[in-house]
C-alpha cells in the first residue's frame, strides 16, 4: 500500500489548486483522477494538428488571482494569450432573428422607463438576500430583465440564473482586485485544460489518471483510500474535489451526516456538443457567444476571441434531455450547415450546482460538519463559494490552510 501526506480526489480546477497549495507546503501530494484527462470543466478539446476549443469553462479575467498564481509558479502563464476583438461581440437570437450586440448595443435595446422607474429603488434596496431575478429586475425593471437580461444570465451557468443568489456564497459575480499587468481576459495556448496539465508537473506532487477513488475508509492512523483496480492509498489528509454527485457518494458511508448535507445542494446536468468547422461554411461574424431567448439550448460559445484563420470552432450547451439527433438538427439550422457536417461533434455530460437562497447558509452547515470531524478530512469544488473558477480556487486554498494546520490534531 502507498503511503502519502494528502490524497486529493479529482483533477479539475479544484483538486489541481489544493494539490499545488499542499505540494508547495511541502507535503507529499498523490492526485487521483478517474479520467484519463486533467482538467474536469476545463476541457480544451484538442485536434491532432493542434488546433484547440473549449468544451467548458472558456473564460478567465485578471481578476483570477489565484488562477494567474498558479499559473505564473508553474509556467503556464509563458503560454497566456489575450482575448481579440471578439470577446466584446455576442449575438441574440430572439424568435428566429439574430442581432449582433456589443454592451453598449445591448443597453440601447432597454426600456430606459423601465430603468427610471426601478433603478433608484433597486439600488436601495440592495442584493443582499436577493435572487438574482428580484434583484436585477428590481435594478431594471421586470420586461428588461425578461426579455434581454435572463437569457445572459442563464448562459453564464448553463440553467436559469434567476433563483441564484445576487451575492455572497453561490452568486455569479464578484468584486475581486484586478491583477493589471495582465490582459483583462485571456486563455492559454492549448487551452484553460493547459494549466491543469501544468501543474501536473510540481514538485512533490505525483498524479495518477484513470485511477477512480471509490472509497474513503477514516481509521486511527488516517485515511485509507480504495481506488478502482484493487489499489489502496494511506494519507493523514484527503481533499475530495470530485463534483458533487460523486462526493455525496464517496462520504456517505462514514461521513453520512455530511453527505446528507451536501445533498441539500441541487444540481442540473448540462450536455456539450462541439464542432470545428472550414471558416468559409461558417456564415455567423466573429463573436464570442450566441444566446437565445427560448431554445433547446443556454448557449453556443466560439473560439473567435483566438481567431484561426482556417477554422472556427462551437461548443454548443444543451439543456438537458435531448436526443443526439435532435441536438446536432438544431446546430445544423443555426450554422446553416448540412447535418453531416456535423459527424465529428464531440460530446459531454456534465452535473453542476444550481445554488439558490440560502446558499451561504448551507454552506456554513456544511463547514460546520466538516469542521467537527475527527481527521482531517477537506471538501472543496464548484458548489462552495460558486461556479467560477476562481471560485473554486479560492475555496481550495482555504480548505489546504484548514487542514494543514498544526492546531487540527
Ligand atoms: C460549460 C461550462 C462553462 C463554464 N464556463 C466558465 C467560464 O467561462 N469561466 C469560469 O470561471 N467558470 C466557468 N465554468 C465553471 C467552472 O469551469 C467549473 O465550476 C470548475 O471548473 C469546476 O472545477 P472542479 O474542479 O470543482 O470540478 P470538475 O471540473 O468537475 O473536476 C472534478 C474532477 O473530479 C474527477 N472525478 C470525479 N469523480 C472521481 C472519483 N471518484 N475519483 C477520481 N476522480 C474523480 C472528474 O473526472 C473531474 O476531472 C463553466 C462550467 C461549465 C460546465
């Protein structure tokens, strides 16, 4: 049996940021990771000449403190490139007619009586407590909200943003400080996946991929972990950094009390469908995104901020429930391509936390919870403080200081 500092379980964002905190501490750090990919939402979906999309998450700021830390300590950041032009282009699909926006083109198409009326009153009263449908339709009045705000929202996370709370734990956005020596929003060569991969490579930290953790087993000298192929880890520390579904599952035996917790949480799945396509069939301009008012799906994302000049690429995010045909038919029509076109598209599934009100509140429960067990034993991912990666970092490099403290015994 392997033996070890921490054990972290799951190689996205998430697992990666913890392993990269416990290994420049000094620790010896084992990853798991089920898939034979790092990475989990970072999903840089790569050709065999190179060219890359985004299947997942695709946009990172300046404001990512921890991400660019990260990055910058494992060289990742040699390899930053800014977003172009059309970061600040998106379209609007509404009742089959496309408008191609930019923020101020979206603001011209407001009711500015509606704002008149509800901004001075909804700035009054402030986000705390508020979903985000009260507290931006109070912001711009009700018709703005519906007809032009919720449809970008609900591209953010993939779902109705509307029961999402405005601020705090499980909001969309956040007020961080700007890193400004670094372009405002940017991505990596090869991909945001490039930076996962990168991190692989600290010292102290050895990763295993397609390796599965099923089992977490606490006993008086630590932790023993069993993971598929019959293979078994002892570690003082584990850091479960699975998504949620996947962690409920692994606690609920010997941290049942927690796991019913963590259930408390709801998530919605999301199926990704992406295509790379000859530039000369793509009819579309360059933009960063198209969202539609009422479709079978949140959004469509390009890789246009980092123009290629032979090809385009789409990641498509479905809503759940629909048939392969069905998703590749509706990409057909809004690409105006011939549906064998699209024989290549790739495909993803994915559950993500769909935080409501109250979610700071659950979250408090669950820290409690962890706080009050006997190991040290360390929960994070994209259902703490929110979505966001850095979100998920921010959260990973708390839970390290919790559990590697001296005063934990
Ligand atoms: C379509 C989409 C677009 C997004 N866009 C953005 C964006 O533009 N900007 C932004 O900031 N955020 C974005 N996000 C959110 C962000 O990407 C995610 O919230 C974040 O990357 C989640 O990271 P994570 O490590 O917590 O979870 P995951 O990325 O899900 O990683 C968990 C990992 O655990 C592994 N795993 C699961 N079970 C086991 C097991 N039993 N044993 C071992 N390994 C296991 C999985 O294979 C996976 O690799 C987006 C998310 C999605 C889905």
């Amino acid at each position: 049996m392997e033996k070890c500092d921490v054990v972290v379980v799951g190689g996205g964002i998430s697992g990666m940021a913890f392993a990269w905190k416990a290994a420049q501490s000094g620790r010896e750090v084992l990853l798991l990771e089920r898939s034979d990919r790092l990475g989990g939402c970072l999903h840089s979906h790569r050709l065999d000449d190179g060219f890359w999309f985004e299947m997942g998450a695709h946009t990172t700021y300046n404001s990512y403190s921890g991400l660019l830390e990260i990055a910058a300590a494992t060289g990742a950041t040699d390899n930053l490139i800014p977003r172009g032009p059309a970061r600040a282009q998106f379209g609007l699909l509404h009742r089959g007619e496309y408008s191609w926006l930019t923020p101020p083109r979206l603001l011209l198409k407001f009711s500015w009586i509606g704002i008149l009326f509800s901004f001075p009153f909804g700035i009054l009263r402030g986000k705390e407590k508020k979903t985000m449908s009260e507290y931006y339709g109070g912001l711009l009045g009700r018709g703005n909200y519906e007809r032009f705000l919720r449809p970008f929202l609900a591209a953010v996370p993939s779902q109705s943003a509307d029961g999402f709370p405005a601020a705090g734990p499980g909001s969309l956005f956040k007020k961080r400080t700007r890193r400004e020596e670094y372009p405002r929003s940017f991505g990596f060569e090869g991909g945001l996946q490039s930076v996962c991969e990168k991190a692989a490579g600290t010292a102290n930290l050895t990763v295993k991929r397609g390796v599965e953790v099923e089992g977490i087993l606490p006993g008086a000298e630590g932790f023993t972990v069993k993971a598929s192929g019959g293979s078994e880890y002892k570690a003082d520390v584990v850091s479960v950094a699975a998504p949620l579904p996947a962690a409920i599952s692994l606690l609920r035996d010997d941290f049942s009390a927690l796991a019913a917790t963590l259930g408390e949480v709801e998530t919605v799945d999301i199926e990704s469908v992406g295509v790379v396509l000859p530039r000369e069939k793509c009819w579309m301009p360059e933009i960063a995104f198209l969202v539609p008012t009422d479709d079978i799906f949140w959004s469509a994302v390009t890789r246009d901020p980092f123009p290629d000049l032979e090809r385009r690429a789409f990641a498509f995010h479905f809503k759940p429930g629909h048939s392969r045909e069905e998703k590749l038919r509706r990409m057909a029509e809004i690409l105006k391509v011939d549906a064998g076109e699209l024989e290549g598209a790739v495909e993803k599934r994915l559950s993500i936390p769909a935080p409501a009100r109250g979610h700071g509140e659950l979250i408090a429960k669950i820290d409690v919870g962890l706080s009050s067990v006997p190991w040290r034993l360390a929960l994070t991912g994209n259902y703490f403080q929110g979505l966001a990666i850095e979100d998920c970092i921010q959260r990973s490099f708390e839970e390290c200081a919790r559990v590697l403290s001296p005063e934990i015994s």
